[in-house]
C-alpha cells in the first residue's frame, strides 16, 4: 500500500535468518505426530501484513470495498497493539505463512510453531476435505478475481452494478449447505430435488401399470404441478440459497418493471462467490478447535520444548498472556482449554482403566485402595526421556522405542546439539511421555479429583478386571500416548459443534468458570442465568452450529402461485433480528426478481406485561407470533400469521433459554 | 485495481450508506456523538445477513475469578468471537463514524423531511466586518489591490511607449529638427517628450541627419510599430507602479442580525419514567437539538428536570437522571419562566420543549401549565408523551394541552410509542412554527 519500509534484501536476509528456525519447527511438529502441509513462510511489512489479514491470507482477491473496510479497521486497531506479532496463514497445499519483520525472533518462533499447527489441521481435518483434497485456493482466489475485474472493466457493464451484485450475493454468504461435500451449481442441479423428475423416478420404481394407474394416476400428477407443469419446488426446504437462486433466480429490470433472466456476468459471479463461501466455510465451523489445536501445539514447543531461548521467553510468555489472558468469552481459550481437558481426561481414563484391572480393586474401593499421591509420583516421565543431556548420552538405549536410535547415533558422533535440542532423541513415544499431561504442574490435583461416579462410569466397560498384580504393574503398563492418540483422532474428524457437544462437561465448565447469560427485561441488563453444562453448551451451539446464524431455507419458489419466494427460518426458539432480516430481503430481491417473503417467529411482550412481571420480581414470557416479512420491490410489510401457518417451523426439542423456571412469570 | 481501491471505494460507499438519518435517530448510537460533532456509525456499512436477534441469543462468559453467581448482572455481552479481525479476544467490531457538523445535520434533516424552518434573525449585532469590497487610498500593506496596481501601471506604460525607431528616423529627414519633430510626433499622437527628441538628435551623428529628403520618403522606408505588437514582441522591462494608483481594499459594513436560540428541555424524571420512555425522550430532543444548533448562528441549551420539583442540570445528567417522586410539570414551568428572563424575548428565539409520560397531578396541567405556557413567549412550545404501552388512563397532559391550543402555530404535542414515531414526532414539532 504505502511505501514499504524495508527493501527487498532486508526481508532477504530476515527470511534467510529464519530459514534453520522453520526446519527445526517442522521437524519438532513431525516429532510431535502433527503432519502439515509444506509451509512457504514470506516476510512482510506492517502495511502488506495489513492487507493479506484484510484480504483472508491472500494477495488477490476480488475489488470489494469490503476487504478496504477491513484493512481500515486492521489498520486502527493494530496501532493501538503496536503492530504487534501476527499469524497469518492460509489453507492450502503448500500453505503460505506471513511473517511481520518487525516482529522480535520470539515472536517470529512462536508464530512458526502456531503455524505449523494450523497447517497440520488444515491437511487433516476432514470438513476441509468437503471443499477439496487440494484446495488450490490461491489460484481460485486469482482466478476469480480476474473474472470479476474483467466484468468490472467491461464498457458495456456498469462497475457499480457488479459491486451491487456482489453485495447482494455476499449478504447470503453463509446461506449454503455448508455439511454437505462442495460441488459446482451445475452438480448441485442433479441432485433430484425438482419435481419435474417424478415421472423419472416412478420408472425408476418399476412399479406395476396397475399400481401406477391406481395412485399415481394423471391426476395425482397434476397435483404435483402448477399451471407451468412444474410441480411445487423446492420438494424439500433448501439450505443453499446460493444455489437455489443462481438455478431460479430473475434479476429485476427497472425499465420494463419485469423480472428477466441474468445476464451471464451475474451468474457466474454468484457462482464464483458460492465458490468461495464453501472454501472459507470450513474454517469458520472449526474456529475454536484449529485455534484451541494451533494454541496448544505452541504451548508445548514454546513454552515446554524451550523453542523460544530463555532470554526470549519472558517476552513470548507476555504476549502469549495478552492474547489468552484477555477478559471476557475467548474461543481460542476455550479452545485450549478443551484440547488440554480431553487430553486429561484420556490419560486419566487410562491410567483409571489400569488401576481397576489391578487384582482386587474396585470403582467402591478405588479412592481407599489405590494411593493416587503415589500414582501420581509413578507416572512422571522415566529420566530416560525427561533428563536428557549431553553428559548422560550413555545412559540413553537406542533400542528403546522412546529413543530415536539413528538420532542418538548422530547425538554421540556430536551432530546434535542435545543440550540445546534434546527432542531430537525422541520418538513420537519418548515425546509423548516427556509432555504427560497428568503430571504437569498446571494439572496438578486432575488425577485424584475423579469422583466415584466417573470412576464407576468407566468400571462398567471393563472386563479383564484382574491384569495386574499390583499397581506399580499396572501404571508401568499406562500407555503414555493415550491422550495424544485421541487428540489426533478428534482433530481429523470434528467441528466446533461436535467437539463441543462431545466433551463439555461440569467438570470442565466449573474448572474454567463458564456462565450463561440472558437478558434481563425487567431490569433492561445481561444477568447470569446458569453454570450448569447443559445450559453452556446450549448457547454454544447457539453460537458455532450454522455459523453462529439462525438457519434459513427455501421453502417455496412459487409462492401464491404467483412466481413469489418463500424463505422460512426454522425457529428454535430464538428469534431474528428482524431489522436486518428485511435489509437482507431486499437484496434477495434483487436475485430473484419477484417479491420475496420470508417467514418467521417472533416474542412479543407489552410493556404492561414487563410491569407486572417487575411488580412480581419475575421475567415476563414473550408470547410467540408468527410473523410474514415481506418485499415486493418497493415497499416492505410484516404482517402477522395464524399460528398453524408456522407451527412446523417451530422446535420444541431445544430450549435455548436458560433462565431458571422459578424467574419465569 | 488492488485494496488501494478497495480503501477508496470503502470511504465512497460508507458516506453513501452511513445509516440513514432517521434510522440513526430511531435506534443509532446517539452516545458517541458530541453537541458540535455529530457521529453516526457506519458499521451498517457492512452488508446485512440474518442474524439473531442479539438480546434473545444470550451468551456464555467466562469468571475471571472464579464463576460468578446467577443473577450476577455481567454488564455489556462478552465481545470476541474471533470474527473480528485483529488479535483474539480483542474488543471487536469498532464501529467507522461518518461524521457530520449541525449545519449538515440540519440540512439533511430539512431534505428527509422536507421542513422549511427560516431561522429568524433577532439581536443586533453591530458593525459586523462583511467582504472587503470597498476601496480606500490608504491602508495596510497587506490589503494593497496589487491586481489593481498592475493595471494601472500597465496602462500608464502602454501610454507612455512609442515607437522609439520611428522618432528617430523622423530626426533623420533632412531640414527635420527637434522643435518640427515634437510637433510632427505630437500631430501623430506619439506620446515622446521633447527632451527625449532632442537627447536623440544630439546623439544622432551629423552625417544620418539628411538621411531622407522628406517624411514621406521615410514613412515609405520605416515601418511603424504599434505599441501593443512591440510589447508583445520585447517584453515589457518595466512597469511603472506609481503612489497615486494604489488602492486599498477596506470591508464592507454590514449590520446583521444574529440568530440566537435559547432552548429549554424539559423532562420529567419521576418514578414512573422507565428506561424505555426515559430513551425515548433523548432519541426525541438529542436531535431536535442538534438541528437547532445547526440552524442558528448561537444556540444555547436549558436543562430542566422535574418531579414534583424542577431543577436545572448539565446536559450530561439530564437524561440519565431518575428520581422517585411524583410529577408536577408546572414546577418545570415555572423554573423555565424564571430561567428565560436572561434571555429576553426581543432578542432570543425561544424554544421550550417538554416530554414526558403525560402523568400529572390533578388539574395542575389546566390550572397552571396551561397559562404559563401562553404567557411564556416562544417560537414553539412542544410536548412530547412518551408512552411505549400506550395510554395510562390518568396520563392526560398531552391531550389536554392539545386540545387547549388546537391547530395553534406555536404549540406542538407529539406521541411517541416507540422508536418508529420519533421521525414523526420530530416532523411535527419543527413543522408546527408559524413561518411568518
């Protein structure tokens, strides 16, 4: 953007110096068991950082005011953090890293190693894989942007139009089927949803003439269809906006006040914009695990595997405080929070699994029988992999599966700085056991808080209940990886809603202080509603399923049998933002072409209702109002509906209010 | 093309779609404006999507010090889910402003609402400096019209060249001396001195003096050059800039009337005036005041806030205020009468504007606000109810100051239930005041 502040062989020489940095993080990160993608690492200047944060990661993109807004905002905000270390990294296969050169070494390592991470979850993670194996995303970008300019250029095409069409397009951005596998509109058509195939499909059944002349008559046919032959579409509520309106959209044309067919710049832009929804979509329902994974994985290289020299340390621990010490609800916290709860919760389920195969101990004699202070002292890491220095070479076995046998071959013809890299000897094993959770000193106290129950809870699967003769035998055979293995496991197959749905509990929720809250309309504030993990997960969901956003379908292209769109929010209970609802409507307008409807519930309270809930010290509940919002091209209108008209749209088997009954009126 | 476009294209794009002025009013975040500087947020730049509806959603939060009890109040949502680009957990989505003074305020405001209020024009102030468009002969330096100057330089210069050849081939003609040369000149409007003719013709070597035999023959050999083509042929050396052409530019004197504006806000801060109505009435006067302000030269604010009793507060308190008591709004009245008597009806427009729930003690509205509201002199006294659930069978002001004063011009009562009446009500109350 503005002049930049270092020349070309600066950044050289910066990269250059980084060059050994980056190799012994991606070795540390494969000694780990993380299996990245190659990672290309650039060096950046304060204003290009800016602009690859404003443009997701990635030199070109489309022209949009939007990514300016972006950069705008980076820009302000930064200055108050002192343009402070950054991670940027996009996922692709090679993935590509930004580095800020003005950012201190420590930073630097502490953003390799997150970003090694990162791009570990990027090449395993199976949402990512809906998109593509091979994302190629920085040509698609390119590509795309390239079409977009040359419409934008184009004489013929007014540049403003092109920008208005992006705008409306990108207001439905999240309106895609995003758990479903990616596939271009024209797949997406085949999938049998028109109800023009029935015919199709009744040969398909290969049904008898008679049956087919009995219930699938010409008549029963008909029904199926409006006056056009098209039967009532779509047959199943549609999530893909996107798609639905690239398929059966008109654009409205103001001269002959009609709706037309797209042009064909129109239709490829919607195209190429859903392109890229499906593309970022994976990252926005993985936020809080591929931040908790990128957090965590830095905090054992960093801060326990001493990538950051002591002298660096103290600042890479102070910027580490300032990014997960800020007050407030934090994802990326909890995120951490939850990887290192499942780790210990794994281990400690192991080493539980072993105690009670151990020869007469049982879930009700568990807490007097086993000494879990002395459990506790036998599971730290063998010195075999916890102290290893140069003088002790000798000690080491390389035949141990803990120890790398050709490293510590290196190790002892003095190839390997042990005393700076002692990592280096181990195996994913050795690792393993040298970072077991259990016994580290933050997790002190997690062992020997199991409660009965959850003791009990394991008892009940276990069989082979009298394997070992002792306990020593028994913690002597905890499988040390146990914690990690799962790790690895949940990072290839979960999102944000399943991993938080999976592993939330009291335990967990009471350790880190989560809350709910709710407003309050009595006394007009937020007050804490519940710490209960039933209530926390909820809003959770509230907050990751969908993108966070309430969900929205197609439920009728021909609505009145007047070519008029019906959109429907499926309610759960918590109700739209009715305002941006209508703005949204009008864009949708614009891409279908005829009015457009969208269905909702919301909560109604007078403020006679809210006076006498005060009076009785008690929340007023909002009566439920169906209501239609609708656009026509010039003027909107909310009208209210019978309640049998959105009663389907209605859930009941989710409750996201978590006031307590007894504040309800 | 590049973001250095996308930037521009931002900034063009959020003053085009700063929110909508009376959206602003209705739900926009009046707090972050200044009386002289008024902020509307951009943010609605950023395109709509369906989203929930904030309040409704809830939240989780997290205990810095342990989990905190239910029925704790947690202040504002927790911000921060990592959409926001910029460090995690930072205070996301600050809001752009676009940001507009009173003047501009009001303008759009009038365009939105098509209002016509003509300012009128009350004390005067004296000698007011208008442009500098008179001329002295004196003055200074810095006010010299060199324009002016040059001007005249230039033409005493164009009246003082000649052809100075010319002059000299005329010397040249045999039997031609000084005295028949300057007469000779003089009859062809040659503007050259008789000392310069005979400086000339002392200079001109004996032998050049019998160069022609006649004028004639000369004027068939020289070619005489007029003055504007030999300028600009040479250039011009110099201008003569002479003492007497010097002007000075000197302002006019202008006797304006200055338009002063003395605004009384009156709000009843009783029991009964809840959160919704107390909001109600600042989206109501923020930008009443606001347009004032850019309507007139001076504006000056009163704040009145009453229960039973009135007293006068900063701007600061006035909407935040909440007290227990009853209501008499002739109190406020009453504090506003004594209050204006600085400002003297001949030279302050008045405006007094009250709201309120319309609640009252009995027959105070009649028997007392009513007849200081005629005898207080005003451009427009307003009342604004503020009732969101409707009417409360006791809440009659409103209605009987209405009816009182009827389609008068310069009283105005307006309702207001919720945010989607307050355009209106604005509309009604700077519509009301007679315009003659």
């Amino acid at each position: 953007m503005s002049k930049p502040t270092t020349d070309r062989a600066d950044k050289q020489r910066i990269a250059e110096s980084l060059e050994p940095i980056v190799t012994e993080a991606h070795e540390l990160a494969t000694t780990l068991g993380l299996d990245p993608y190659p990672v290309n690492y650039w060096i950046v200047d304060y204003d290009e950082m800016n602009a690859l944060v404003a443009y997701n990661g990635f030199q070109r993109r489309y022209p949009h005011w939007r990514w300016g807004m972006t950069y705008d905002q980076q820009r302000k905000q930064r200055q108050f953090l002192g343009g402070k270390a950054y991670e940027l990294v996009n996922n692709d296969d090679p993935a590509h890293a930004f580095l800020q050169e003005s950012n201190d070494l420590a930073d630097q390592k502490a953003v390799i190693t997150h970003v090694e991470a990162h791009a570990d979850f990027f090449a395993n993670n199976q949402w990512y894989g809906l998109f593509a194996d091979d994302p190629n995303a920085a040509r698609m970008l390119a590509s795309h942007a390239n079409r977009i300019e040359s419409y934008m250029e184009d004489p013929s095409i007014d540049r403003e139009a092109v920008e208005k069409w992006i705008d409306n397009v990108l207001c439905l951005e999240d309106c895609i089927d995003q758990h479903r596998p990616f596939s271009t509109v024209e797949d997406w058509l085949e999938e049998p949803s028109m109800a023009s195939d029935i015919e199709e499909k009744l040969e398909e059944l290969d049904l008898s003439e008679e049956v087919l002349g009995q219930v699938f008559n010409e008549d029963w046919l008909e029904s199926q269809r409006d006056e056009d032959g098209v039967a009532t579409f779509p047959t199943e509520p549609e999530r893909d906006l996107i798609s639905f309106l690239r398929t059966h959209g008109r654009q409205y044309d103001e001269a002959t006040e009609k709706a037309v067919e797209f042009e064909d710049w129109q239709r490829e832009i919607i195209e190429l914009l859903r392109r890229e929804a499906y593309y970022f979509a994976p990252q926005k329902m993985t936020k809080v695990l591929n931040e908790g994974w990128a957090a965590y994985w830095e905090s054992i290289m960093m801060g326990e595997e001493g990538f950051a020299e002591e002298n660096e340390f103290i600042h890479y621990a102070d910027h580490q405080a300032k990014v997960l010490g800020s007050p407030g609800f934090n994802p990326y916290k909890l995120g951490k929070e939850l990887w290192e709860y499942v780790e210990n919760v794994t281990n400690r389920r192991a080493v539980v699994e072993a105690l009670l195969r151990v020869e007469g101990v049982t879930w009700r004699n568990f807490h007097d029988r086993v000494d879990l202070d002395r459990v506790h002292e036998t599971l730290e890491p063998a010195p075999m992999v916890d102290r290893i220095r140069s003088d002790r070479l000798d000690t080491l076995d390389g035949d141990d599966p803990r120890i790398d046998g050709d490293a510590l071959e290196r190790a002892r013809d003095g190839e390997i700085d042990v005393d700076r890299f002692p990592w280096k000897l181990l195996t994913y094993e050795g690792m393993a056991e040298r970072h077991y959770s259990l016994v580290k000193p933050q997790h002190r106290g997690f062992l020997k808080r199991i409660s009965q129950g959850t003791v009990e809870r394991i008892a009940r699967y276990l069989f082979d209940d009298s394997r070992y003769g002792s306990v020593d035998e028994a913690i002597e055979a905890v499988n040390h990886t146990a914690g990690w293995d799962r790790m690895y496991e949940i990072r290839e197959s979960h999102n944000d809603v399943t991993f938080l749905d999976e592993f939330l509990t009291q335990e967990f929720v009471e350790e880190h202080s989560y809350f709910t809250y709710e407003y309050m309309e009595t006394t007009e504030d937020y007050r804490v509603t519940s710490t209960d993990v039933e209530d926390v997960k909820k809003k959770l969901m509230l907050r990751f399923s969908n993108f966070g956003k309430p969900t929205i379908v197609v439920e009728d292209g021909n609505y009145n049998n007047r070519n008029e769109l019906l959109l429907a929010h499926q309610y759960n209970g918590v109700m739209l933002d009715v305002q941006q609802a209508t703005q949204v409507l009008e864009r949708v307008f614009e891409l279908w072409g005829h009015p457009v409807n969208l269905k909702t519930i919301t909560k109604e309270l007078s403020e006679n209702d809210i006076e006498v809930a005060r009076r009785r010290d008690s929340e007023p509940t909002p009566e439920e109002v169906g209501k239609l919002l609708r656009y026509d091209g010039e003027e909107l209108s909310e009208t209210e509906l019978p309640w049998e008209e959105v009663s389907h749209l209605a859930a009941t088997d989710v409750d996201y209010d978590t006031k307590p009954e007894e504040w309800l009126a | 093309m590049g973001l250095r476009d996308d930037l521009e294209r931002f900034r063009e794009v959020g003053e085009q779609r700063r929110q909508d002025l009376s959206e602003f009013i209705q739900y926009g975040d009046l707090g972050q404006s200044l009386p002289h500087e008024i902020r509307i947020p951009i943010k609605i730049v950023d395109l709509p999507s369906f989203e929930y509806d904030q309040r409704d959603q809830g939240g989780v939060g997290q205990g810095g010090d342990g989990t905190p009890d239910v029925g704790d109040p947690v202040g504002q949502p927790q911000p921060g889910d990592g959409d926001e680009p910029g460090e995690p957990g930072e205070e996301g989505g600050e809001h752009e402003y676009y940001e507009m003074d009173p003047e501009e305020f009001a303008q759009e405001l009038d365009d939105e609402l098509g209002l016509e209020l003509e300012p009128k024009g009350k004390r005067v102030v004296e000698q007011k400096e208008g442009d500098y468009t008179d001329i002295t002969r004196t003055g200074p330096a810095s006010t010299l019209d060199f324009d002016r100057l040059f001007k005249a330089g230039l033409k005493r210069k164009l009246a003082m060249e000649f052809d100075e050849e010319y002059v000299e081939a005329a010397l040249k003609v045999d039997g031609m001396g000084p005295q028949s040369v300057f007469e000779w000149a003089r009859s062809e409007n040659i503007p050259v001195s008789r000392s310069w003719i005979e400086d000339a013709y002392e200079h001109l070597p004996a032998e050049e003096r019998t160069t022609y035999q006649t004028i004639a023959e000369m004027e068939a050999d020289v070619d005489r050059t007029p003055t504007a083509a030999r300028i600009r042929e040479e250039g011009i050396k110099d201008i003569p800039f002479r003492r007497e052409d010097e002007r000075y530019r000197y302002p006019e004197t202008i006797e304006e009337k200055e338009r002063n504006v003395v605004v009384v806000n009156i709000r009843d801060v009783s029991g009964s005036m809840r959160e919704k109505k107390r909001e109600l009435v600042e989206r109501t006067f923020t930008p009443l005041d606001w347009y004032l302000t850019g309507k007139y030269d001076n504006a000056e604010f009163i704040y009145i806030a009453h229960d039973a009793d009135a007293w006068q507060v900063s701007r600061d308190e006035f909407f935040g205020i909440r007290s227990g008591g009853g209501t008499r709004i002739s109190s406020a009245y009453q504090l506003a009468a004594e209050l204006l008597e600085e400002y003297p009806w001949s030279d302050w427009n008045r405006y007094v504007f009250a709201a309120g729930d319309s609640e009252n003690s009995s027959n105070d509205t009649s028997e007392r606000v009513i007849p200081m509201m005629e005898e207080i002199d005003a451009n427009l006294h307003a009342y604004v109810e503020t009732q969101p659930s409707g009417n409360a069978i006791n809440a009659t002001h409103a209605e009987e100051v209405e009816r009182h004063f009827g389609e008068d011009g310069s009283t105005a009562v307006a309702y207001v239930t919720g945010p989607g009446d307050i355009v209106d009500a604005i509309y009604t109350i700077l519509s009301t005041e007679d315009n003659e």
